[in-house]
C-alpha cells in the first residue's frame, strides 16, 4: 500500500486543483472505489483563513452539486 499523498495507489490521496479538475480526480475516485463517504480538509499548513474559506466556498458550489446524482 503506497502512502504517497498525491498516487493514485494511496489511501489518503490528496486532491487539488481548480474546481474542474477536482470534480473530475472525485468522480474517478468515486468509480474506482465505490466509496460513499468524503472526507475533506480545507484549511492545512499555514495557510490563511480567508483561502481556506474560499476553497470551502469554490467546492461547496462548484464541486458538490455536480457529485449528487
């Protein structure tokens, strides 16, 4: 079992991008493993409040509506 953040191998994948590319990298996640349940972190690292807010915001409008269905 590979634990690299960012192979497609690993458990804890990270997922990072523009809200396209983060749809597309979910859905085929989605696809490969049947998974139901999405843990997501937005605020790591130091990085500021207000980017963590706006991924949050980015992903919650252009990322979640397109995943239910």
């Amino acid at each position: 079992m590979k634990l690299e953040p960012y192979s497609e191998e690993s458990p804890q994948r990270l997922i990072v991008g523009p809200p396209n590319t983060v749809l597309e990298k979910v859905q085929e996640v989605i696809e490969a493993t049947g998974m139901n349940y999405l843990l997501c972190i937005f605020s790591f690292g130091n990085l500021p409040p207000q980017a963590a807010l706006r991924s949050l915001e980015l992903f919650s409008r252009e990322v979640m509506p397109k995943l239910k269905g």
